[in-house]
C-alpha cells in the first residue's frame, strides 16, 4: 500500500485572476448591479443543460470505461465537503477491490470535521503532493471527478485537469456543469452523489464493505442534512438501509458528523446569527462572514458550513442568503430554498450552480456590492414568482 511522504510540495498554483473595471471614462465609480453579473458580453463557460442532466446513466457504458483502466485519478471540489470527501473515499475503495491503483488529489486538504473518514490520509491536497505523486499522476490513465463538473468548483485542481490528455469522466448529481471536455455520467434528481458511487459498485460487481458503507453514508447523509432536505426519497432510504446492513452505525455517524463541533465554530456561528438581517417582509434571510470574523472566533473555513440552513429556521423565511469571504478576498454566497424558487438559477445568473433547493456562486467584487446583488437577484426572483400558486409569498 502507498504511503504518504508527508513532505510539502507547491505544485500547481491558481492561473488567471478576474478582473473587471470600477470607473467610467469620467473616473466615475460604478455600482455593479444584477444585469452586471447578467450581461451577454462577459465570458461565461459553456453550461449542460438541465434536460440533459435528467437523464439516467449509462451505467454500462460506465463500468466498460472503468474496467478498462488500469490507474486512476479520483478528484473532488474546492471547499470539500462530506459528499465529495465520502465519494472520493468510498469510491477509492470500489476501485481497488478491482484491482486499479488509485489515488485521491484535491484542491484543498479535508476539513477537520471530516478527518475522521481518513485517518490515513489517502486524501492528497495539492499543496501536498510530493515529487512522486507528480510522477505518479503522468503515468494514470483515467481522470475521474466526483461531485462537480465546474471549472470554478475544480479549483486548482483545474490545472492539472486541462493539461491532462487522459480519459476523464465526471460522476456527479449537480443540475448544471461546465463542459470540462469530461465524459458525464450525471444524474441531476439523486440526492447525494454518495448515492451514484452506490450504484457503480453495483454495476461494476462490487459487494458494499463496512469501510465502503461509512464512507458513502457520511456522503449521502450530510448532502441530505440526515434525510430533512426535499430530495430525500424512498430510495435514499433504502440507500442508507443497505449502508446500515453493510455495518455503519448511523448514532455512532451522527456523533462524528454533529456533536463533534469546535469552539470555533460554536462561537461563529453565533456570530453570524447575530448579524441575520432580514428583507422582503420576513421572506427573505441574510448574513455574512468575513475574514475578521473567522479570526475573532478562532474558526475556520470549513467550520461554516450548514449555517445558511440556520437561517431558514425563522418563522415565515422562504429564502436564505449566506456570504463568506475567502482568504483571496473573493466572495462565496450560498442559498438556500423552501419555496418555488430555483436556487440553482438564482446562482447561474452568477457563474455558480447546485440544485433546486441549495446553491452557490463566489464573485470578486466587493462585499457591499455583492450583498446588494444578491438582494436584487432574490427581490426579481420573488417578483417573477407573485403568483396565487406559487407558495413563495
């Protein structure tokens, strides 16, 4: 088995930086607004279309290009979080039982909260790798992203990515993508891309080991938020029943996944609460975190997560807006839906994506300006929406 030279190593670096421009001919500052985000003339990446998104996998198709591979690159998103961290690690162990050589690289080292999955740290970030993962990296035959299909969501990781002349495939349960010259195996209504790494044990012949089921659990129930969200099915259920006959032991995940929290992360949520503030007669709900923030409670990044979902426990709320500044000074926004409005469009209109009911996008303008688009951006969407059979009023 590999293991791990713990020596760091700078391998990739982030390539290109957005600009735009603050001031007219006259010097003027300009205010963006929505229709900045929205113009024709900015560069956009090509997006998938949802309607193709629905369709159901080829699994055979799939499992032909799997077997067919001999090293494999398994990759995830920036910011990771539990499903791609539990897809990666799950999927990884479906890999090996075939007998690949496999091995995980992400743009970002996993977060404290999910360390427990991989104790062993088979989860490579960038920033990590070692002259022999480079070398290994040239010799694999198959890029395999899971969770995203996103230029912006591969981070780092892009570089590589592009420079690559291998097969690549992308597994992943996101409405929409861009056109990372990937072959998809995409379904858009399963509830946790967790859930599409069950299924391709399934179709590549593999029996779902106890090591297998906590991983893949911890995916599907954190992208679920423990089986609250409207995804959830009959089918997620009967997901998680096999996992639990696999041998996971759900009171035993739930102490890991939520009863394990930092002071930090106790204290910033508290913070950001505090700052809610609230638009369009209750419906809406918004707060920030800024770096400052971060800091003054001693958390980090990751340890904000779930805390848009917060927002939505006031009374009457219908939508929920969280933005959180970066250490590049980039902003990151999250929403969040309990009405009929497209979470998923709302972020569109922002270079982001996601789903129906949660989504994000990051913008590097500045805070007062991105907060006033996104308030424009909801205001229109509920304005579209004034309708008597609409529940969004």
């Amino acid at each position: 088995m590999f293991t791990q030279n713990k020596q760091s190593r700078n391998f990739y670096t982030a390539q290109g930086v957005s600009q735009y421009k603050n001031c007219n001919s006259a010097g003027v500052l300009k205010i963006p607004t929505l229709s900045y985000f929205l113009s024709a003339s900015r560069v956009k990446p090509t997006h998938w279309e949802t309607d193709t998104m629905k369709q159901t996998i080829d699994w055979q198709r799939f499992a032909k290009i799997v077997h067919s591979a001999s090293k494999i690159i398994l990759t995830i998103h920036h910011r990771p979080d539990g499903d791609c961290i539990g897809s990666a690690l799950a999927m990884r162990l479906v890999l090996l039982y075939l007998g690949k050589e496999v091995r995980i690289f992400a743009p970002h080292r996993t977060p404290p909260t999910l360390t427990f999955l991989d104790p062993n740290l088979y989860v490579t970030a960038l920033e990590d790798m070692t002259e022999e993962d480079t070398q290994w990296m040239k010799t694999a035959d198959l890029f395999f992203v899971l969770d995203t299909s996103a230029w912006a969501q591969l981070g780092d990781m892009a570089v590589p990515f592009r420079e690559s002349s291998i097969k690549k495939i992308v597994l992943d349960h996101h409405v929409k993508g861009d056109d990372i010259g990937a072959e998809r195996f995409v379904d858009s209504e399963a509830e946790a891309t967790g859930a599409l790494v069950v299924r391709a044990a399934d179709a590549l012949g593999v029996s779902i080991s106890d090591e297998m089921a906590r991983s893949a659990f911890v995916a599907l129930t954190t992208d679920t938020g423990w089986f609250r969200f409207a995804g959830v099915t009959a089918d997620t259920f009967h997901t998680a029943a096999r996992l639990v006959e696999a041998g996971v032991e759900p009171d035993a995940m739930y102490r890991e996944i939520y009863e394990k929290e930092s002071l930090g992360r106790i204290r910033l949520i508290g913070q950001t609460l505090s700052k809610t503030e609230s638009y369009l007669n209750g419906r809406l709900m918004l707060s920030w975190i800024r770096l400052d923030d971060f800091e003054a409670a001693g958390a980090h990044a990751s340890d904000s997560e779930d805390i848009v979902n917060m927002l939505l426990q006031v009374r009457d709320s219908k939508m929920a807006a969280l933005i959180s500044e970066l250490n590049d000074g980039t902003f990151k926004f999250s929403f969040r839906s309990r009405c009929s409005i497209d979470c998923s469009v709302l972020a569109a209109q922002f270079g982001g994506g996601g789903h129906k009911k949660a989504a994000a996008a990051s913008s590097p303008l500045p805070f007062e300006q991105v907060k006033r688009a996104i308030i424009e951006a909801i205001t229109k969407a509920f304005t579209e929406t004034a309708k008597p059979t609409v529940p969004c009023q």
